[in-house]
C-alpha cells in the first residue's frame, strides 16, 4: 500500500464530519460509491440503482468525452438489453457490425466470421460506436434508474478503516484545494486504465509479454465494404507481425485507424513523431494503404501506451475491482467494453447481494471473478497466438477445422464456456 493510502485510512476515519457535498441532490453516506463513468462504472451503478441501492458515481472528465474503443463484440448484447438500450442502438446511426475480418502479414484476406453463421440470432450483430455518445447513453441509464452522476470529480483517496474502505475524499475539478467526502458501505472502482485503487495497493501487475503501444487516428472517405461488410472490423498485420492496424467504420464516412505494436519496435527509434511511425508502418501494410488512398484525415494522431496489465486482488473489505480498473489485455480482439460490461454486471450482482446479507468481504464482493479471469485468460491465450511469429490461425484451422466454431465463439465473446478448453489444448500443445 501507498503512503497516500495509509495516510488517508485510519486518519480521515477519525476525523471527517462530513463536509461541503457538491450539491443539493448529495448525501454523505451512500450504499455504493463508483469511481468512474465510463461502461464498467455506469453500468454497475445502473444496476445497483435498479435495485434500490443508493448509488453515487464520481466521473472525472466533463461528458460525454473522448475514449478510444469504437468496436462492440456480439456478446455486449445481453448487458446491453438488461440496460435497455438495444433499442436505442438499433435507432442510432452507428454502423451495424457483422463480422470481423484479417489480412495476414503477406496480404492475404481470410473470409469473414460472420457471427451470424454459427449462433444465428440477433444478438449476433453489434455496433460500432462513438464512444462519446455510446458511454453517456450507459450514463443515462444509471440516472434514469436513480444513481447521483457527478462530473468533474476526482477520487483523490481511499478512505479505510483498517484493511475496509469506508469512502472516499474527492474534489471538484475546477477547484484543486476543497476536498471532501463521502461515505459509503462498498467502493467501486472503474477508473479504467487509471487503476485509483490497484496503483494505491501496489496490485497492479504489467505483463511483460504484452508491452504495447498504440497510435491511431480518423479519416474521411476510406474505402468501406457494402452490405453487411459496410460495418466489418478488419485486422491488419504487417509483414514479421510486427504490428497491426485496426480498421473500424463509424458514422459519416469516417473510419478509426490504428496501428498497435510492440513499445520498443514502434517507437524504438528515438524522435519519430506519431505521425511518422503510423506512415512508416501504413508503408508496410498495402492492402491499408488501398483502403486509405483519397482519404484525409480529420484529427491529429493520438499515441497510448504499455496498457497491458492485471490485477493481483480484485476486491477486498469493502472494494471491488470492474472493467479496465480490474486488467486490459490488449485491443485485438476488441474485449475491453464486453469485459468492462459484463464485469460490472457480475459485481452489481454480487454487490446486491452483499448489500443485503451483510457480507462486504473480499468473498462476498468479489466471489464473481475467477470465473470472470478464466474469461478473460482466454482471450489473453488468443491474443499471444496472435502476436506469437511461429502460430498461424490459417494454418491451425486447416490443421483443426472442428475448431472453427469455438474460435468464432471467442471472437464474439463466449470466452465463459468451459468447451472452449478443448481448442487451447490443440492450439498450445
Ligand atoms: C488502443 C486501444 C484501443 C481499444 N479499442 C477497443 C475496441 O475497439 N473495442 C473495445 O471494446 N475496447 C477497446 N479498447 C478498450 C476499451 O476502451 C476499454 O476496455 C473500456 O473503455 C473500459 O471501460 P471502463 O469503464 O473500465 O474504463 P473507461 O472507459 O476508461 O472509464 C473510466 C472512467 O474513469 C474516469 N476516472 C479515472 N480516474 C478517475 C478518478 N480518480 N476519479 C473519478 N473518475 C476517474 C475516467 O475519466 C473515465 O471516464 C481499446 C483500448 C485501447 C488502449
């Protein structure tokens, strides 16, 4: 643990009266506290307020604000439903996403995985989204159910009573030195790739095989596919695999583009500006470079880096882990959101039931994720195949064509379902 977090435990514990809430609406003891607004932390206040419970939900930035991750995988759909907002995705102008498609290293196009094919539902086809717009729908829904959202505030400490967090010292951005605090039964951090707590409690873990950086950026009047493939994520490599770009279509005919690789070969070479490494890299990939001819891009490049980590705890008495704030494993196969939405899912059941047996351990708050981290473990053995020079998808499907079913299954985010093992001991041995 931190110095900071020490100093703010047993200290403020003893001291704090309750000070000048930020408005009217505020109490000074909440059933659940959530830090951060983005899909994990709106999602979990959503369905906590749905409940009954007290929720308060501290967001930093003004929204709706700029996120990367434009790309939805199928299985959102359930969660999504529960917020009730299919609907509203279905009436909005994101572009309906089908499949998901590669072009390998030497340029080769593999056919699409249409999601539809092996689970012919509706839930099989997604969006890609304007995060801006998309995070502060999920807001909505946390205010529509009762939660207190306020923006432009910081968590700036944890407040514990021996190992238990009882709250949390907050400010108003616009006015660094005024802190106060709140009081609250259960933490919830969804801090995303801040890590509030986990970069406090020293549990934040690197991993070391997946040392990244991205750089991206969006452009106007790319080539887009037609029909269903209008809306296609693609997955480009560069020749040695030695990065990637995501190609992802959003409304007004503009398209993100990003190119994804190790830290040390992106930027190894010491003044190279973002732009220069994304045209040194469009350079290496042709079949990318088609697809840009005669487009112009519409904002600067932006760079984000060494994302990849998870974490040794994820709840303890009185906090709980959800979303990025819980690990990251990497942009490929565009798990971030389903994992932050399915996450918050899982910890506002669980904190529901917490909340009303009275059980705020690590247990009782936290039960949920090992099944969540098998998950997620999958996803991140189809990432390092992904990045591994010697493994082929192409190939091991020809070798294993019974398997084909199950990696569409991971591509749409059925990593929960214990069969998949099967396909891993083939793909690892
Ligand atoms: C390069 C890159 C590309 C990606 N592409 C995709 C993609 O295509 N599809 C996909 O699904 N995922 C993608 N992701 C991942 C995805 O963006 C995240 O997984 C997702 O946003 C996680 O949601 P979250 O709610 O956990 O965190 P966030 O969405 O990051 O929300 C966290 C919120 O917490 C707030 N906050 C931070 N600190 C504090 C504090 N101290 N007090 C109060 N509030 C605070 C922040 O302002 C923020 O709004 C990508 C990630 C990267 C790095």
């Amino acid at each position: 643990m931190t110095t900071s977090a020490r100093e703010t435990g047993s200290r403020d514990n003893a001291m704090s009266p309750v000070p000048a809430a930020p408005g009217p609406a505020w109490l000074d003891r909440y059933d659940v506290v959530v830090l951060g607004g983005g899909p994990a932390g709106a999602t979990t206040a959503a369905l906590l307020a749905e409940r009954g419970h007290r929720v308060a939900v501290l967001e930093r930035s003004a929204f709706p604000r700029f996120h990367v991750g434009e790309s939805l995988i199928p299985e959102t759909y359930g969660t999504l439903k529960r917020l009730g907002l299919i609907e509203k995705l279905r009436q909005s102008a994101f572009p309906k996403k089908y499949s998901v498609q590669f072009v390998s290293e030497s340029g080769k196009e593999s056919r699409p995985f249409y999601f539809d094919e092996h689970v012919p539902a509706e839930s099989s086809q997604t969006w890609q989204v304007w995060r801006e717009q998309f995070d502060q729908m999920l807001l909505d829904a946390a205010i529509e159910r009762g939660a207190i959202v306020q923006t432009q505030v910081q968590a700036v400490a944890a407040l514990f009573d021996g190992d238990r967090v009882i709250g949390v010292r907050a400010r108003r951005r616009n006015d660094s030195s005024e802190t106060f605090t709140l009081r609250c039964r259960v933490l919830v951090d969804a801090t995303g790739q801040s890590t509030f707590l986990a970069s406090r409690l020293g549990l934040k873990q690197p991993d070391a095989r997946l040392r990244m950086a991205s750089v991206w950026s969006y452009f106007r009047g790319a080539h887009r596919g037609s029909g269903k493939d209008e809306g296609a994520t693609i997955i480009l490599q560069t020749p040695g695999k030695k990065s990637w770009f995501w190609y992802i279509p959003l409304p007004d005919d503009i398209v993100s583009v990003g190119c994804t690789g190790r830290l040390d070969y992106l930027f190894g070479d010491e003044g190279l500006s973002a732009a220069q490494v994304f045209e040194r890299e469009l350079g290496r990939c042709p079949a990318l470079e088609r697809r840009l001819a005669g487009a112009t891009r519409e904002r600067d490049y932006l760079v984000t880096r060494d994302f990849s980590y998870r974490t040794g705890q994820g709840a303890g008495p009185g906090w709980v882990l959800v979303g990025d704030a819980l690990g990251f494993i990497d942009p490929v196969y565009s798990s971030g959101v389903f994992l932050a939405l399915k996450s918050g899912e899982m910890a506002a059941d669980a904190i529901d039931s917490a909340l009303r047996t009275g059980d705020l351990s690590a247990k009782g708050l936290g039960g949920w994720q090992p099944r969540f981290a098998e998950g997620v473990d999958r996803f991140r053995r189809l990432v390092y195949a992904f990045y591994d020079p010697q493994f082929s998808f192409g190939r091991f499907l020809r070798q294993f064509p019974q398997h084909g079913a199950r990696l569409a299954d991971i591509l749409r985010g059925r990593v929960f379902e214990p069969e998949i093992e099967k396909m891993f001991r083939d793909m690892e041995s």
